[in-house]
C-alpha cells in the first residue's frame, strides 16, 4: 500500500543520509562544517500551527467531531456561521475600516 510504500522509501532516505555522514566524517573537514551538514540532513519536519481550546469553534462537525477552526465572530468559525451572521460581520469590518 502507499504507506507502507512511504515507510519504506523513508528508511532508504535515512540510510542514505547515514551513510553519506560516515563517508563526510572519514574525511578531514571542520567539526563545524560535519556539524552543519547533519543539521540540513537531520532537519526536523514542520509541526503545523496550534489554536488554543478557547480560540476554537468547539461545534460538532457533519463527522461528529469537535470543530478545530480558529474562532471569527460570536464564538464560531466561518464554516458555521449563517448568512445573516456572515453579512454582519462584513458591515461591522466595513464600518471599522471606514473609522481608520
């Protein structure tokens, strides 16, 4: 399958890398230039962004699981606001704007 697929090209990467770094320290380079080439090979992933719970609609999705999006207006998030809620919101940001 593709994930045991991925896993497996993940490995091989690693091993590659690993042997790349036995070969780089066999020969005569800077302890700082070993060390900067282990820390562009061993660089961590990215975590994404965290919203804290009161930051977070919190309303159960059409899956049944807690809703995650950021907060915009009235405790909710784009996805579950109404309509009408969603025009006012945009008259309350016009009227903002036209005030700075």
């Amino acid at each position: 399958t593709k994930s045991t697929i991925n896993k497996k090209l993940k490995l091989l990467q690693k091993c590659i890398y690993d042997n790349l770094i036995d070969k780089i320290k066999e020969l005569d380079i800077e302890k700082d230039t070993i060390e900067r080439i282990e820390s562009v090979l061993n660089k961590p992933k990215r975590k994404p962004p965290f919203t804290p719970l009161e930051k977070q609609c919190g309303k159960l999705t059409k899956k049944g699981e807690r809703c995650r999006i950021a907060v915009c207006y009235k405790k909710t998030c784009w996805v579950h606001l109404t309509p009408k809620e969603i025009e006012e919101y945009r008259e309350l940001n016009k009227s903002i704007l036209i005030l700075i």
